[in-house]
C-alpha cells in the first residue's frame, strides 16, 4: 500500500491555495462593486452636466449656474476619490493572484512529487512481483528436476 510521507504538507498546501482562492474571488468582488460605484458617480455627473446645459438654454439665473458648475466640480472630485480607490483595489487584487498562483504553484510542485512517488511505488512493486514469479518458477523447476532425478534412480 502506497502511503506518501508528504501527504500533510500536501494537504496544507491545497488548504492554502483554496483560501487564497476565496481572497482572490472576495477581491474581484469589490473591485466589481467599486467600478460599479465609480460607474454609477460617472454617469449621475453626466446626468448633472446634461441638466445643466438644459438649464443654460432656459435662461437659468447666476445663482442656479453657481450650484451646478459648484456640485459637478464636487462630483468630479468625489470621481477621482472613486478611481483611486479602485485603483488600489486592482493593485490588491493583483497581489492576491499572485499569491494564489504561488500557492498553485507549490500544490502542483508536491502533487507532481507524489505522482512520480506512486510511479516508483508501482514500478518497485512490479520489479518485485517479477522476482517473487521467477523464484517462485526456479524452485518449481528444481523440484520437477529433483524429482525426475529421483525417478531415474530407481
């Protein structure tokens, strides 16, 4: 019976690599949320500058211009918060494949260690099963000699 002695390291490295998983999965989650929000910020600022062109052809007033040209440049800073934001997310979620492609990495390494393990572990056990056979067949062979032998002196 074939038994690794790695076997627990193996096991630990396939328990790392699935929560670097879960992290990496966990990442791409928030990345997807805050290009979403950064989005969403994008497309209520385009929405504003729409109502404020509509609002220059209506004859707004200084005041109404004021507010508008005042929260689209609130917005336009609130968007470049945003961008940071989710630049630095990506540049996490870059560190967290990495971490999980060394964590494959090290897994393959050991399982590809217990693949040519249990090859040896065959090819031992065949090399012996051969020798068991010819042995085995040798002193059968051995005994039909003595046999005869003893056959013939009588």
């Amino acid at each position: 019976m074939f038994k690794f002695d790695l076997q627990t390291v193996l096991d630990y490295r396939i328990n790392i690599e699935e929560n670097c998983l879960i992290a990496y999965s966990e990442q791409q989650r928030q990345v997807e949320i805050q290009r979403q929000v950064l989005q969403q910020m994008k497309d209520r600022r385009h929405g504003l500058t729409e109502q404020f062109v509509q609002k220059q052809n209506d004859q707004a007033t200084a005041e109404e211009i004021g507010m508008y040209v005042s929260y689209i440049r609130q917005m336009i800073a609130k968007e470049q918060q945003q961008t940071q934001v989710v630049r630095r997310a990506e540049a996490l979620l870059e560190k967290k494949r990495e971490e999980l492609m060394e964590a494959v990495k090290s897994r393959k390494a050991l399982e590809n260690l217990k693949e040519k393990k249990i090859q040896q572990f065959k090819a031992e056990t065949l090399e012996n099963e051969r020798k068991e056979l010819d042995e085995f067949g040798i002193t059968r062979f051995q005994g039909k000699v003595h046999d005869e032998e003893s056959d013939h002196s009588l």
